[in-house]
C-alpha cells in the first residue's frame, strides 16, 4: 500500500515515476525469490465414502448401462459360479471412489482425467464397501491417488488402483517463496 501512496505522487510521465516502479519491484523481488501454485491438499490425505448397494441399486444400473449379466441378478445362475452368490457390478464399487473423489478430495468441480483399476475380489449384493482415496502425488493442477475399496464385513479389497484428477482451478492459490 505505501508503494502506491508514493506513486500517486509522481507524474506518471516522468522518468521519476519509472524509476519508483523499479524501486518498488526491486524491493517486491527481495521477498520473494519465486512463486509456485498448490491446492489446499498433500501427500497423505485421505477421504472415504461408505455404501451398501442393493439389487435396486442394481437393476437401476443395468437399464442405464444395459449390461444384464445374470451373475448380478439371478441367484440361481450365482450358484453355479465360482462365487456361489451374485455380485455387484465393478462400474458401481468404482462410481464410489468418484463419488470421493467429487465430494472430499479434491472436492466439488474435480475432474476425473484417467485411472487404472483391479477387482480382486468380488462386493456382493448387500454387503458394505467402504472406498478411499489418497493423495500420492500433486503436479501442478493434477493429483494422483490411490484408490481402494473394502468388502467391510469381511474385510477383502474388492477395488484397489490408482486414478488421476484436475484439481478445480478455484481451488488452487498461488504462493509466494522466500
């Protein structure tokens, strides 16, 4: 603020007024060597959501996605499988972890750029799944997590990966270094 208090006493025509101008960013530099932007986020955070899906939440799936696979549906086609029981669809364990994402880390406005994803074991119907997200690694407005979810009950991966997300540009700021 003083540095524009004594600009605004200079003509600003005059070699003076240039002069000051260079004085003020010589003096601004001198603080601050460099600047970088970051998210309000690190290495190490972490978020989760909890959810049981059930065979409405499946069938709504299936007419959206039309995939009708009896193994999500038809018990007595799960029997004969090797997991005995039906299974809910990967796309729904994953629509969890970008649920995660889009609410906790990094939050509302996030974009979803790519991810690499197993099913080791399978989430069956009505059983409870925790999935998180943690932070690995943020490179400017990208920021890599892990991803996992969890069959609660009897704790088992069902979902584990790594996904890539834009961070919201409201939500990036820029910081000044010494």
């Amino acid at each position: 603020m003083l540095g524009w208090r004594l600009l605004s006493r200079f003509n600003c025509n005059s070699s003076s007024h240039s002069n000051l101008i260079s004085v003020l960013n010589t003096q601004y530099t001198r603080h601050y060597v460099s600047r970088r932007t970051e998210c309000g986020f690190k290495i190490g955070d972490s978020a989760s959501l909890s959810r049981t899906f059930n065979h409405t939440h499946l069938k709504t799936l299936a007419g959206l996605i039309l995939d009708f696979n009896p193994i999500h549906f038809d018990p007595e086609y799960a029997k004969n499988t090797r997991f005995k029981q039906c299974i809910v669809h990967g796309v729904l364990i994953n629509g969890l972890v970008s649920a995660v994402i889009a609410t906790h880390i990094p939050g509302p406005g996030a974009v979803y750029l790519s991810s690499s994803i197993e099913f080791p074991n399978a989430l069956f119907v009505d059983e409870p799944v925790t999935s998180e997200v943690t932070v690995t690694s943020i490179k400017g407005m990208v920021m890599t997590l892990n991803t996992v979810a969890t069959a609660t009950d009897r704790d088992k991966i069902v979902l584990k990966g790594k996904a890539r997300v834009l961070v919201p540009k409201f939500k990036m700021k820029i910081v000044y270094e010494k």
